[in-house]
C-alpha cells in the first residue's frame, strides 16, 4: 500500500491503495465515484473511460499510480455543469437507452470535439467506434456530436 495523490475532478484526493490498482477501482472503491462503468476489464470496451489530460483514456488499464500528477475527469466532474453542452445534447437527443455506457461514450465525446470542431460522420464514427455501446445508440450519439458542435462545441 501507498499514499497516492490524485487529482480528480480538479479536487486533489489522497488514497491509500496498492499503486497497481487500476485507476477503476480506485475512482469506485476509494473515492466512491461509481459513475465510470465496469464492464470487460481489458481495456476494450471503454465503459471506464475517463480524461487524463483532457485525453481519453481506459481506467481499468491505467494504474493508479501512472494518473499522480495528472489531471483526471470521470463524468461526475463533467455533469457538475447542468449547462454542459455535451450532457445538454445527450438529453435532448435522447441518446440513452440502457445508459451503462454513456460515461464512457460522453468523456470520449468530450476529447474528440475538444480536437475537431466540426466533425463529419466519417470522423465522428471513427473517434466513437472503440467505445461500444450493445444498445445500438449510435445514430443518437451522432447526432448529440453534431448538436454540440453545431451550437459551439465544447469549453
């Protein structure tokens, strides 16, 4: 076990916990921030998506350890903003079915428009296609893109 200082959601936390500990079950079990999903636990379905850096990243193959000194945002940080433009597009195009993978389908969101502002399908697809989604919301999730940077993309 380690001391690790983590800065989440721009609130420094420290833990203390094995430095191997996938950031996952830190975020969960330690911090109790249970908004990013569990679901293959190899790093290929992106339910446990998170930004490090304002970049996405997999948490469940991401040591606790290799987020110290880097910024790390789970959905509670970006739905703290009621007006977020990205959570305000996911509303009003109904993207959620099941919901269990909209963390990780909003944080890749979320570092894709950060990158391009005016994104055509093709791209849109291709930054969308790693995180699965077994609901098939994936025209909504277009559009909800669209939407964002249609009205201004995001801050």
């Amino acid at each position: 076990m380690a001391k690790l200082k983590l800065t989440i959601n721009s609130r420094l936390r420290e833990v203390d916990v094995d430095p191997e500990t996938p950031l996952l079950w830190v975020l969960r079990d330690a911090i109790g921030l249970t908004g990013t999903k569990y679901s293959c636990g190899i790093g290929v379905c992106g339910s446990c998506t998170v930004l490090i850096n304002g970049e996405s990243a997999r948490s469940c193959t991401l040591s606790a350890a290799d987020a110290q000194g880097k910024s790390v945002v789970t959905i509670e940080g970006v739905a703290e903003d009621a007006n977020n433009p990205i959570i305000r597009a996911w509303l009003e195009e109904e993207v959620s079915q099941c919901g269990y993978c909209q963390p990780g389908q909003i944080l890749t969101a979320a570092a894709f428009l950060k990158k391009n502002r005016r994104p055509t399908d093709a791209q849109i697809d291709a930054a969308m296609k790693d995180t699965l989604c077994r609901c098939g919301t994936y025209p909504r999730i277009r559009r909800a893109i669209h939407r964002v940077a249609k009205e201004g993309g995001v801050k």
